[in-house]
C-alpha cells in the first residue's frame, strides 16, 4: 500500500537567509573621512588648549601653587 504524500512528508523550501552585503569601499573611504575628522577636532581643541595654558604661563598670568598649597586648599 503506497501512502500518499501529505503536505508534512514534502520538505519545505526556504528562502535563503539574506546575505549582508560588504559596504563599498566609497562607505569606508567615507567612514575612514568621519573618524579623521572627529580625532582632527579633538587634536586641535587639545592643542589650543595646550596653547592658551602656556601663553598664560609666560605671561606668568597662572597663579599655581606648590603640591602642597593645592593640597591644603582641597582638604
């Protein structure tokens, strides 16, 4: 006796999972820009305020105290 094929007997095709695609070099040229540009901002804040606090010492505008003078001014 042959059995008849029921839905469940047939395998069930699927759909291929999606496959991610790579980002164009144009994305991580542009990606690589982005990051450059960020760290290039941070430098040069960095380095005008480096900049601002040595003008000032030259002008002998800052007024530090010795290790000790600070301590004692936070305790």
């Amino acid at each position: 006796m042959n059995k008849p094929l029921m839905q469940a007997d047939v395998p069930a095709h699927t759909a291929p999972a999606p496959v991610k695609s790579r980002p164009s070099d144009w994305d991580e040229i542009g990606e690589a820009f982005e990051t450059m540009g960020k760290i290039g901002l941070a430098m040069t804040v960095g380095f005008t305020a480096a900049a601002l606090f040595c003008r000032w010492a030259d002008q002998k505008k800052l007024k530090a105290g010795s290790v000790k003078q600070v301590i004692d001014q936070l305790s």
